[in-house]
C-alpha cells in the first residue's frame, strides 16, 4: 500500500483531489481555445501539463488501496464539473482571472489541508504544490489589461468574487458528502468551526490574490 494513503480517510481525499486534477485539466484544455495568440495558448498548454502531473503524483499514492483511479473519477467529478459549468467564462481576461484565481485557490486549498494531515500525507501536498504557479502569466496580462483600460476592473472584480464563492460552495458540498474526510480534516467534534475558519483563510488568500491582479 502506498505511503501517504493507508488511512482510508486519506485514500479518499487523494481521491477527490486526484479528481479535481481531472477536471481542471479538461477545464483548461476548453477555454484555451480563447486565448488570442499562440504564446497565451502554449501558456494555457503548461498549465494544463501541470494538472496531469499532479494528477499522476495522487494517482500513484492510491495504488494499493481500495480506491480505483478511474472510478474517483467518475465519484466525484460531476461537483467539480458543476463548478466549471456555473463558472464559464465569457471572454478571455474572465478565462485569465479563473486560470489564476483557481491555480490559486487549489495551492490554498492544499496548504490550508496540509496542516490537518500526518506527515506523510503531507509530503504528498508538498509535492504536488511544488508544482504550482505556472499561472504567473495570467497575471501580468490581466494587470496589464486593466491598467489599459480601467473600465474592466469592476466586471472582472466581481467575477473573481463569484469565481471564489462557486469554489467555497462546491468543496461544502463535497465535505458534506464526505464525513470521513471531513472529520480527518476538522477533528469531529470541532469540525463546524474548523471548516468556518478553513474557509476564512481561504477567502483572506483569495483577497490578497485578487489584488495581485490588480481587482478590488
């Protein structure tokens, strides 16, 4: 059995991690056909390549357990596709702050877990955050756009807070499904409040991020 899942609490996190992997590849594959040029569609591409290597990274922790990959997949991809759906953008610079906002959300999401598991779950986390990041130049563009043209920053803003509260909605649902998990993350007794600052501090990173963008 693989280190890092032998409790099936931590198989079934991995699972629902390794799935949403899944989606946010297949996610950024459909809206890099916005992008305007060849250099903002090879940047999408490297995003897109680092979703498969974290994917593989959670799918080599689950072999041996009672977890088939391809069956997570199908388990839990329809609330991450829910999220994509109900987050569709409509122009390039909305695909840009997503592209961002969600690179982010999945490093904060894993961070804030981080803490909750033993320590070599937590290797896991760290190695699949090692790759994160390759959304910097989603950054610069939107930066650079509002700068251009001031008029985009309160739309775009307002996308960002709904990019946020979709992602927020969809991991409750998740939890709420997912007891084992959520006790393994929130202590049991604790866990409403657990995840009521869990949230918190994934909302502050989103705020500082957003600003990083140059949205309100």
């Amino acid at each position: 059995m693989s280190q890092g899942a032998e409790d099936p609490a931590i198989a079934k996190l991995f699972a629902v991690l390794l799935a949403g992997e899944y989606a946010a590849f297949y996610r950024l594959i459909d809206e890099s056909r916005m992008a305007p040029d060849v250099p903002s569609g090879i940047a999408i591409a490297r995003m897109a390549a680092s979703e498969i290597q974290h994917f593989d990274h959670l799918a080599a922790r689950l072999e041996g357990t009672d977890i088939d990959v391809a069956d997570a997949v199908t388990r839990y991809r329809s609330v991450f596709d829910q999220y994509h759906r109900a987050t569709t953008p409509k122009t390039w610079y909305e695909a840009l702050v997503k592209a961002y906002v969600g690179d982010g959300l999945a490093s904060d999401f894993y961070s804030e877990l981080a803490g909750a598991l033993p320590e070599s779950a937590q290797a896991v986390v760290a190695e699949v955050m090692s790759q994160t990041g390759s959304s910097a130049f989603a950054r610069e563009q939107v930066r650079a756009a509002v700068a251009a043209d001031p008029s985009l920053k309160s739309p775009l803003t307002l996308w960002g807070r709904r990019l946020l509260g979709e992602a927020i909605t969809h991991a409750q649902w998740v939890l709420a499904a997912e007891e084992e998990v959520t006790d393994l993350l929130f202590e049991g007794a604790t866990s409403l409040q657990g995840v009521a600052k869990f949230f918190d501090a994934v909302a502050e990173l989103h705020a500082t991020r957003m600003s990083d963008l140059g949205l309100g």
